[in-house]
C-alpha cells in the first residue's frame, strides 16, 4: 500500500475513534440516567402519575439505549466531499476546499453540542446523506469524492474512494470505484442470516427505500435484486421519516416461514430499529402457530375466498332451531317454545348485520319479549273475556324477570351460544356432519379435503380462517376484554360491600356495651388478594410490538408482505385487515409463485382492496446469482412466462453449472453455506440463498403441483457461487 493510502487510513482511524468516544459518553450518560430513574418512586407508596412518568422514561431509556448498542455494529461506512448548495456554508469545509462539505455517513447521527450541534455523524436516513447512494459520473448530485470505509468492531480496515467530479473524475483508490463495496458484499460467504445493504444501496434501490408512497407499492424483481433488503431498509427508512405515527402504531413484517424470519433477523437491529413485529401467516392470528402439513387441494380449498360462505355457514350453524318444542317452567307456570318463536328472534338478530356473538343480545330480546306476552296472556287473561288486565309496565317487568332467570339464559347458550373462532373452526373441520351444512353446495372432492382427524394441529392456513371467524363472531380487542374484566371486578368489590353493609347493619352491639371495639371489615377483606392486587397496575409497560403481536384487531401503520406472491385471497383478507390506512410494501415476484391459491396478478390480487390506486416498482439488477446460473434459470422463465424480461445479472462467477446423472453422489464443498434442494422441501428455502445449492431431480420438482415450474426457478436461483442439477432436468 503506498504512503498516502496508510495516512488516508489513520485519519480515518482517528476520526472513527472520535465518533465512538461520543457514543460511549452518551451510553455512559444514558446508563446513569437509567440508575437515577428506578429510585425515583417510592415502591411502598406510589403515586400513579409518577409511576407513569418513571415507567415511560424508563422504558424510553431502554430504547434508546439499544438503539446506541446496535449503532455500533458499523457505526460508520461512509464519506462525501460534496458541494454547497448556493448561498450554503459547509458545515465541515474540507481541506484546502472551502467550498466542499465533508459528511460521514452511518447508521445513526451523532452532532457536537457545545459547537451548535455541529454534525459529526449523519444518519443514512436523512436527505443529506442521499447523494452518497444516488450519485454517479453521469450524475454526481454534487460529489466530489465518494469514500467507503470499512471497519471491523471499531477498527478500520479499509477505504474504497471514486472521484465522481472534478479534475479527478472516473478515478478511484483502493478498490474498483464505487463497485468495491458491492463486490465485495455479493460475493462473501453466506453466514444464514441476511446482511445489511445500507452501505451498499445503489441507486434504483435508494428510489424504492425512500418512495414517499402512503398507500400500496408493490416492489417486483426476479432472484437476487434485493427485494427483502430493500424492503427491510424501507422499514428502517420509515421509522425515521414518520417515527412518531410508527411508534405508536408499529410496523408488521410478514415472511414466508420462520427459518426465513431468523434470517432477516439481524438486518433490523443492526439499523437501529428494534420495534417491529415479524410473523409467518400461520402465527398471525394470536395464540396460534400453525405448522401441521397439509395437501395442495386442501391448501388452494382453504386459501379460496369461497371459505368466506363456508365460514359463515358454520357461523350461522350454532343459531339453532328447536327441533320440538321446549317447555320451560317459569314459577307455577310452563311457558312453550318453538321454532317459529325461536326463527322470528334469529330473523331479527340476522337482519341487525352484528357479529354472532354482538347479535345474541338482540335475539334475546325479541325471544323474551316473545316469552313475556306468552306469559301475559297466561296470567293476565280477562276471565270475562275483556282485554289484557296488566299493563306494558307489567309486561316490561316480567321481561326483565325473564331474563334473570337460569332457565332462559341456559336456552339462550342452546339456541344462541357465545362462540370463539377456535372452537367453531375445530368443530367444523374435525365432523363431516359439520363440513355437509357449511359446504352443502360444494362437490364430495371439496368437503373430503376440508376434513382432518380430530385433535389435529393447526396449519398455516388456518390463521387466515380463525382471523376471519374472530370478525363473523365478533371477537372483541383485548382491550375491550380488560375492561369487561374490569368492571366485573368493581362489581363483585359492590356486591361485597353490599353483602357486608346489610351485616353490619344487623350485628349485635353487646360487645360494644362490655368496651370492646367489634371488629371492621370493608369490601376488600372479602375479594381474593390476589385479584385485588391484579387492579393495582397502573400502566401497560408492554412494547408497541408486544401489544400488537397480541391483539388480532390491531391497525399497523405499515405492514411489509415478502414473498407476497404466495399468499391465498384468504391470506390478503387477513392482512388487509391489519392495514386499515392501506399503507403497505409488497414484496414478490409472480414468476416465483409456488402457492396453489396464489397471485397470478398483482392488479387481480389487489382490486378488491385498492381498486388500481396501488404504485409498482421493478427491480431489474441482479446482484446475487452468477450469470452462469442465470442462463439456466432463464431458460426455466421462458417457460413460465415467455414475455418476461430476466433481471440482468453482474457477475461471472467462471464455474459452469455442474450437470450430474441421477443418483449421483451429492458433492460436498468445504467453504461456505450448501443446500440440497428436493421435491419436499423446495417450499421450505423460499426467500433464502446459500453458497452452493445442489437441486436433486428437478422433473420431480416440476411433477410435484402445477406450480411446479416456478418452484424449480425458485431452486436453481438460491445459489450465490455454485449450481450442482442431479438428474435429468424436465
């Protein structure tokens, strides 16, 4: 390295040394803040407002504190000598260039205060640091010098500088220009978890992440354009930019699958960005994490937004009619119910549009209101054959008589039950009785593949039924169960001092005549302390995301969908649900759809949400896969769709695709991530890459479902560096 290279480097050294001494001094100052706060509150008498006021600076603290801890995971990557607007003073003028600005770039800002907040440090997010991703020779936005810096823990290791302007443009030190990074990102050995691209964003990428778009976009790319990344960058983008609305409301991320999850893990909170939920579909709906395997029909059946009328089917199923009369006994007399007593009230209740459970209330009151004239005229008949002797009032009170009675209520649960989704979604997929009432219409093949053995575990595509139970039955928020909670405690604390008022009201006084003090009892020595302690929360110190993850009527501020071709119409309704201001970021590729009830359009899919107001991105660099491996993907996409357009692919990896017989060995490689990709688990890797990938009998893959051929794309372009094909290709 030449001597002017080494200086470059130590500056840079001590400039980065700089940085983390502010940082230290500010996790320092944080920590000490955060030992303060927990002695600020007295534990044997807390005041409410305090305790909410040291609760939220706690948990503040906390976050902010992570925040710090995770900025210096390549706390800088990044330089540009970059010219001043007009009118503008640098705020960093560069040596013997006045007229330049100097801004580092990373991945949180950092500024000197006694120096009027002089910026140290700008965070990737914010519009000063955008023309380190967006400027080229042909449009340098201004930059004079472009420097990658590469760090190891809190070492530099390295600089990469291009010269986009003036007397030295097109030159570069230290690497192949602005590439270097690049190059040196796509091709390093995959560890099983995705890395960060924040400091290799290029520029149709930094357009994508920084989409001012408040409603649906739809990012489209073929293998290894960096849709997943570029999403999870448009999340950490987002939660600067609208933090505020986004903190409160948070963020959902929904993956393919877990293992898929665990490998985006670490690109979050390397960014800072810690409060965001990620899910599968099959553990969207709270409480549940459905695995079971399932076969594609049964899959494409329950994906199908038929399932709505199925599910409503088995709904209205639980409103029964007697099948005789019911004579119920009421005092010294017997009261008779039937069916069309019983259908009048159901009409009723139906024709009120309330969820199951919220119509329940209506039914009982048009069939007690039927009870009670029955009971009217029993009683109140005019012997002389005159009209009615009670009055409305007389009436409307045995009403209410009825109504309290432990036999009405009892017909109430026969006719009317309370219902939860869970139990209505067993009992309907676990009894072929069940599946002949809600699938009446449907032919045998269909309600055959709804029906599983009882006990069954759950499976992905149930989350998506039960969702859409919880909205038919009318499932409240847990907040609405809290309260309801709540105010079944405060009324038990009244019956008991109710209880206790009566007793105290009619205890003896012969003790307080011998001089001693009867002993005082309030309503609260009578409740369970464990529930009188339970009331003594004061606040939810729960995280934004831990709410959300719970609660299955939570409203996202923004929702991310990878792999968004896979989900089933079923699917959509879920999320959408979850996504009331329809501001979201659709990931996927429909060349690469492998679901049975999948999107074959993205304007098909979302008409029914958005109508055609949704905006598209294409993706058209591919930065992962060799272009020898593309050559065979590309002849797989012909197939699949002979007017599409391959994303073009940088790289030569010089290792041919590797052909074998079937039943050859599978070769083992020393370095780097291997996967064998089969017929049986090719749905599994979707969304993933590895170093080599060996794909065994790829005929099978394509036999295994009409989506066949678009899962043998999806194997062959996982690789990074090596395609191993065993057996005879379809």
């Amino acid at each position: 390295m030449s001597d002017n290279h080494d200086r470059e480097l130590a500056r840079e050294q001590a400039y980065v040394d700089g940085l983390f001494a502010r940082l230290d001094a500010e996790v320092t100052q944080a920590n000490e803040r955060l030992a303060q706060v927990q002695l600020e509150v007295d534990p044997a008498n807390p005041d409410a407002d305090a305790l909410i006021r040291r609760e939220t600076e706690y948990h503040g603290l906390n976050e902010k504190l992570d925040r710090l801890n995770l900025a210096q995971l390549g706390l800088v990557f990044g330089r540009i000598d970059i010219e001043m607007e007009e009118g503008e003073e640098p705020e960093n003028p560069v040596p013997g260039h006045p007229e330049l600005d100097r801004r580092y770039i990373g991945r949180m800002g950092l500024d000197v205060r006694e120096e009027g907040y002089r910026t140290l440090l700008l965070d990737w997010r914010v519009p000063m640091a955008r023309p380190f991703y967006l400027a080229t020779t042909a449009q340098p936005e201004g930059v004079h010098l472009r420097r990658h810096i590469r760090t190891t823990g809190r070492d530099v290791t390295g600089i990469d500088d291009e010269y986009l302007s003036g007397d030295q443009v097109g030159e570069s030190r230290g690497g192949v220009g602005g590439e270097s990074a690049l190059f040196q990102a796509i091709q390093a050995a995959r560890t099983g978890h995705m890395t960060s691209i924040v400091e290799t964003i290029q520029r149709e990428q930094d357009i994508i992440i920084r989409d001012s778009t408040r409603g649906v976009m739809v990012v489209e790319g073929g293998p290894g354009t960096g849709k997943t990344a570029v999403a999870l960058h448009r999340v950490a983008y987002l939660l600067y930019t609208a933090r505020e609305q986004l903190s409160k409301t948070g963020v959902l991320i929904v993956g393919p699958n877990p293992t898929f999850l665990d490998y985006i893990s670490h690109v979050l909170p390397e960014l800072g960005e810690t409060g965001v939920v990620l899910s599968t579909l099959g553990e969207l709906y709270p409480g549940v994490t459905g695995t079971a395997p399932e076969s594609l029909l049964t899959r494409e059946i329950k994906g199908s937004e038929e399932m709505v009328t199925i599910l409503t089917e088995a709904v209205r199923a639980h409103q029964r009619l007697p099948e005789s009369p019911i004579h119920l006994p009421h005092g010294s007399i017997t009261l008779r119910i039937d069916a069309p007593m019983v259908k009048a009230a159901r009409t009723r209740a139906r024709r009120s549009r309330r969820p199951h459970n919220d119509a329940r209330e209506v039914f009982a009151e048009h069939l007690i209101d039927q009870l009670a004239r029955q009971f009217a005229e029993r009683i109140g008949a005019d012997p002389l054959g005159g009209s009615n002797l009670l009055s409305a009032a007389d009436v409307d009170q045995l009403h209410d008589d009825l109504a309290e009675e432990v036999g009405v209520e009892r017909l109430l649960d026969d006719l009317w039950p309370e219902l939860d989704p869970q139990d209505v979604l067993r009992g309907l997929l676990e009894d072929p009785a069940a599946i002949d009432v809600a699938a009446g219409a449907y032919d045998d093949e269909t309600r055959q593949a709804l029906l599983r053995p009882a006990g069954s575990d759950w499976a992905p595509s149930d989350a998506a039924l039960l969702d859409e139970l919880a909205v038919l039955v009318g499932l409240p928020d847990p907040d609405t169960l809290a309260a309801r909670a709540d105010d079944a405690w405060r009324e038990q604390v009244a019956e008991a001092q109710e209880a206790l008022d009566i007793l105290t009201g009619s205890a003896s006084t012969d003790t307080d005549d011998d001089g001693f003090d009867p002993e005082i009892l309030s309503a609260h020595d009578v409740i369970d302390a464990e529930a009188l302690a339970s009331r003594q929360v004061t606040h939810d110190v729960r995280t934004t995301a831990e709410r959300a993850r719970a609660d299955h009527t939570w409203a996202y501020g923004h929702v991310i969908v990878d792999e968004a071709q896979e989900l089933s119409p079923m699917e959509w309704r879920m999320v959408f649900r979850r996504s009331p201001s329809r501001w979201m970021t659709l990931v996927g590729d429909t060349a690469q759809t492998g679901s049975p009830a999948g999107v074959d359009t993205w304007a098909a899919t979302l008409e029914p949400y958005v109508g055609t107001r949704f905006r598209h991105h294409e993706l058209t660099v591919n930065y992962r896969t060799p272009a020898e491996i593309m050559a065979v993907a590309n002849e797989i996409l012909a197939v699949i769709d002979p007017e599409a357009t391959p994303a073009v692919a940088i790289r030569e990896s010089g290792r041919e695709v590797q052909f074998l017989p079937g039943g050859s060995p599978v070769p083992t490689f020393d370095e780097g991530l291997t996967q064998v990709i089969t017929a049986t688990n090719v749905a599994d890797i979707k969304g993933l890459e590895f170093d080599h990938v060996i794909v065994v009998e790829p005929a099978e893959i394509v036999e295994q479902s009409p989506q066949g051929w678009q899962n043998l794309y999806v194997a062959v372009t996982r690789a990074t560096q090596t395609l191993t094909v065993i057996g005879e290709m379809p």
